[in-house]
C-alpha cells in the first residue's frame, strides 16, 4: 500500500466530522445563558466591554470573541464556561467548578442564617422581651 505525496489522512480511513467551530460554540452557549432575554445583547456588551455590534456578531456566530473578551464571558456565564471546558475535554472541571458554586452559595447561606440568629438572640436578650 503505498500513501499519497499529499494531504495527512491515511487511505481507507474515515475522518472524524469537524469540530464546532470557536464563534459557533460561543453563540450556542451565548444564547443558551440568555435565552428569553430581550436586552441580551446590551447585557453581554456590559459584561465584557465590547460594542453591541461586536456582541452581536458574536451572537449570530459570525465571529469569536477575543481572549480578554471571552474571559469576561465565562466569568458571567457558566454556560459559555461548561461549553469551553467541554470543547477541550475537560469535564473533569466543570465538576470543580460546580463544587465551587456550591461552596459558595453554603457559605452566603451560613452568613444569612448567623444574621438572622443574632437578631433572634438580641431580641431575646434586650429588656421586655419574654
């Protein structure tokens, strides 16, 4: 079996389809986080500074945002997040990253609940109470 002088693909074998493409995968995740939202676009452009004209290509998958743009967007958007992370092969963090969420939201409700048992011991405590 001899191999052809040109192209990277051997004969007889089938090619894997091509990967969504960066644009394409922003979008979806883009339009998955903001879904339903009539100021989408203005949303996104406060998020990460860009023109609304930029936000909206990025929206329509014309084009991919840039790397200080885009790390704006997964700060603000988990789903454009999860699709990065799952792009690469990285589910493996997408679990940390839900881990922290969670870690987070259990310390602000442990703040919450400390505030509302020091209201409840201040009234038991103050003068007339009982």
């Amino acid at each position: 079996m001899s191999f052809p002088n040109s192209g990277n693909v051997f004969p007889g074998r089938r090619q894997e389809p091509p990967p969504l493409s960066f644009a394409k995968l922003v979008s979806t995740a883009l339009r998955a986080t903001l879904r339903g939202q009539s100021s989408s676009v203005k949303t996104v452009a406060r998020w990460t500074g860009a023109n609304e004209r930029t936000v909206k290509n990025w929206f329509a998958g014309d084009r991919a945002p840039t790397g200080d743009h885009f790390l704006r967007l997964a700060a603000n958007s988990p789903a454009v997040l999860a699709a990065f992370l799952a792009a690469i092969h990285r589910n493996d963090c997408l679990v940390m990253a839900d881990i922290e969420e969670a870690r987070a939201k259990v310390a602000a409700a442990l703040v919450a609940l400390d505030a509302v048992r020091a209201v409840q011991i201040e009234t038991a405590a103050s003068p007339g109470a009982g």
